[in-house]
C-alpha cells in the first residue's frame, strides 16, 4: 500500500472531518519547505525548531522576529544558524524560519514527509502536493481542513468581510474541531483567507471585501467532495439565501426612497446606535450637514454632524472636506457620511488624515448591515429546530 493510501484510509476512517491545524500555512510555503526538508535530518530539523521556539524577548527588549537576517545571526549558533540561513536564502527571503510551524504540522498530519535512516524523505503523498497544484494531496487536505466550507461560506455571502463569515464559521469549527474560544475562530479564519488569496481562489478587494474568483468557483464546484447535509444544514443555507434575498430587497428600497424618508430613516437608525438628541436640520437650510447628534463616549458627550446622500454616484472628497468644514459651525468634533453608494479612494484616505477631525464613512453596503443589526425596516422571525439530545439518554444509561 502506497503511503498516500494509507494517509487516506486512516483519514476515511474518521466519521467526521476534523480541523486540526491552527497556523495554516500558505500553499506555496509548504511547497517551499518540502523541497527544503526533503533529504535533511530529522533531528536537526526539529533542533532547529525547537532552539526556534525557546527564543524569547522581554518587555524591555522586545525581540523583532521580522528581519530573519538580523535575527538568525544574532541569536542562533552552529548547525541552526546554517540551517536557518539555508532556510531563509532558499526561499528567496520569502519564509522566515521563525513561522514554519503550521507548515511542519501539515506535512506531518497529512503525512507528506517521512523519516527513513533519521532522514526526511518525501512520501507519495508529498511528491503529489509538490508537483500537483490542486491534485490529490491538496483537494483531502482542504476537504479536511475547511477550506471547501469557507468556499461555501465565501460563494453565500459575497462580497463580504471577515466578520460576515465568522457566526457560521465558529458553529462549523464548534462542530468540527477542537477549538472552542473565539480568538481561535478568528485567527483560523484569517489564516485560511490568506491561503485562498495567494492560490487565486479567492479575491480580496480595496474595501476588504472578499468574493471568489473564477478559479475559486471552479474548484469549490468541480473538485469539492460531495457530501449530504443534513437538515439542520439545509435550513442553515436556506437562511444564507434568505439573507442575501432581504438584502437585495433593502437595496432597492434605498435606491428609491425620497430623500427626506432617507434622512429619518437615518435619524432611527442614530437612535438605535445610542445616539441622544437627533435632529434633522435640511429644512433650516445647514448646507452639508442633514442631522446633529450627541453621543457618550466615556464620561464625555461627543457632538456629531452627519450628512446624508442617496444616490448611485461615487462620493467624492469634496463633499467631505465640506463636511469637515461645518464642524466647528455646529460645535462638533466629528462627523459622518452616510451613503446608498460608495465612497472614492481619496474621500477614505481623507477620512482619517493626520491632525485632522475624523469623518466616519458608511458606504450602502454597511448600511445595510446596520439596519439589519437594529432591525430597521427588517423583522426578525425566530424558527425553533429541534435535535434529539444524546447526551441527556447517555446519563439514563449511566443511572
């Protein structure tokens, strides 16, 4: 039996599939890294780890792990210098010696490597993940892994930022591996983005708005292993859907509501976020700013100008300059721009300029985000599911 066979039968072997790789490690980094611990010796690859790992800094000198070359020389000896340096040279200065953990954990788990006369040698499995972009080894690795999932996720709720994927991407790791706090959730989160960007499967805009490429759709669709959800899971994606529906729905609302119905909707919505004092001031005739709020930040009353603008166009930083402008007029410290559109890159840029008031930007995307989360112009309707509790039967048994 081949070694990529036994890899695989002892992971068919499990019921479930089980992410167990905290520090997932880009793709092109384990490729990097085989070549580099392929024909090296064990023992000296994991004295180098482990000299790695009992580096440590203190609050009055910090270690800057950044610069491999300062730091391999200045705190290495011997063989793990050489071999460190070998690293870091090999790679082009591209994997620092310092983050290989997620790598080594990978190729060990998925038994890319293995060790024959105290040597490292590649196994079948291995050799395939090396020279097979999206082959065998790569597609039970992302199956085991998550990646298909956070694909699924991705292709639901796009174009969308971290934390639109974070609820479902708990639950699914509340269920499927041992990770329970959500530090963990987020970092693993985090990691597997940046895996999927730098294979193209997954594009990341300037707006940190994530959505999946060509390539990405292609692979989730074609190479995905089938697998039949269950209803709870059934329901869960129906509720993606129904989400990505009511948001649409709320688009076209926004697209065609008349600006005064505009301006109170964004007064709610102020109320909502606990701000005190909201007032409408477009009737008076305040050019550039439509409402004046307060809010408590700390032991201090904060007062805030906000401008409202629906409409398809691109916000350009002339309107907030203008913004920025009237803050003094009405005793404000900051401000805010509220759009059913975007904003361009310049206004974002301005937006938090040095030494200059702050200017919060709500692009409509946000918005509608915002008014779902304070359930204006939305209403939330709770469905109950139930689920037979093994637990409570397992105790009857014990008794």
């Amino acid at each position: 039996m081949t070694d990529k066979a036994e890899s695989s039968n002892k992971n068919d072997q499990s019921s479930e599939r089980r992410v167990t790789i905290p520090h997932f490690p880009k793709s092109k980094d384990v490729r990097l890294l085989l070549r580099f611990w392929e024909a090296k010796n064990l023992e000296e690859v994991t004295g180098l780890r482990k000299s790695i790992q009992s580096l440590r800094g203190t609050p009055q000198k910090p270690v800057d792990w950044s610069n491999p070359q300062t730091w391999i020389s200045e705190r290495l000896k011997g063989k793990d210098r050489e071999l460190a340096s070998d690293m870091w040279n090999m790679s082009n200065h591209t994997v620092n010696p310092r983050h290989t953990d997620g790598a080594w954990t990978l190729c060990r788990r998925f038994k890319l490597l293995k060790e024959k006369r105290g040597v490292l040698k590649l196994t079948d499995a291995g050799q395939d993940f090396l020279q097979n972009e999206f082959g065998e080894s790569e597609v039970e690795i992302d199956s085991m892994e998550g990646i298909f999932e956070l694909l699924r996720l991705i292709e639901d709720y796009e174009p969308c930022q971290p934390k639109h994927l974070l609820p479902d991407w708990s639950t699914y790791l509340m269920q499927h591996s041992n990770n329970k706090t959500e530090s963990v959730f987020k970092d693993t989160l985090n990691r597997r983005l940046v895996n999927l960007i730098y294979r193209g499967l997954v594009c990341k805009s300037e707006k940190n708005l994530y959505q999946l490429s060509n390539s990405g759709r292609s692979y989730l669709h074609q190479t995905s292993p089938s697998s039949s959800p269950n209803e709870q899971d059934e329901i869960v994606m129906l509720a993606r859907k129904q989400i990505t529906v009511i948001k649409n729905q709320l688009r076209e609302r926004l697209s065609k509501i008349n600006p005064a119905d505009f301006e109170e909707l964004i007064g709610h919505l102020l109320r909502k976020m606990q701000y005190q004092d909201v007032t409408t001031t477009s009737s008076s005739g305040d050019a550039g700013v439509d409402v004046v709020a307060s809010i408590e930040m700390g032991i201090t009353s904060v007062k805030e100008v906000v401008q409202v603008k629906r409409h398809s166009r691109t916000i350009q930083r002339i309107v907030l300059d203008a913004l920025r402008g009237s803050l003094r007029r009405f005793d404000a410290v900051r401000g805010s721009i509220i759009t059913t559109s975007k904003f361009s890159r310049g206004t974002i840029e301005a937006a938090t300029a040095s030494g200059e008031p702050p200017i919060t930007l709500i692009d409509g995307e946000t918005l509608i985000e915002l008014l779902i989360e304070h359930e204006l112009g939305v209403q939330k309707q709770k469905v109950e599911v139930l689920c037979v509790d093994s637990d409570f039967f397992s105790t009857l048994s014990e008794n």
